[in-house]
C-alpha cells in the first residue's frame, strides 16, 4: 500500500515538473528558458521512471 502511495506522489510530481518544462521550453529561444526546459524535463523523466518502478515493485 505504501508503495503505491509513491508512486502516486512521484507520478504528480513528475507531470508537474513535466508541465514547468513544457512551459519553459514553450516560452522561447533564451538560453535561460531552455536549460529550465531541460533540467526540468530530464528530473520529470526520472521521477517519471521511479514513479514506474514502485507500481512494479509492489504488484509483486
């Protein structure tokens, strides 16, 4: 139960920080917006995969 209680808050949390990247990344060319857009993207993506890893992990 525990776990699936993570997974839940690390999937919220990844498509938050998902729609900070996309927001970021929509806003234009400037260096500043493009590596928020990044590093954003890029800890959605991990958050994202630990989010999966906890659904697995307690389906066992």
């Amino acid at each position: 139960m525990q776990r699936h209680g993570l997974g839940i808050l690390f999937a919220t949390l990844a498509t938050a920080i998902a729609a900070v990247a996309v927001y970021a990344l929509a806003g234009g060319d400037n260096a500043r917006r493009l590596v928020v857009g990044f590093a954003a993207a890029a800890v959605a993506v991990w958050l994202a995969s630990l989010s999966a890893s906890a659904f697995r992990r307690g389906r066992r």
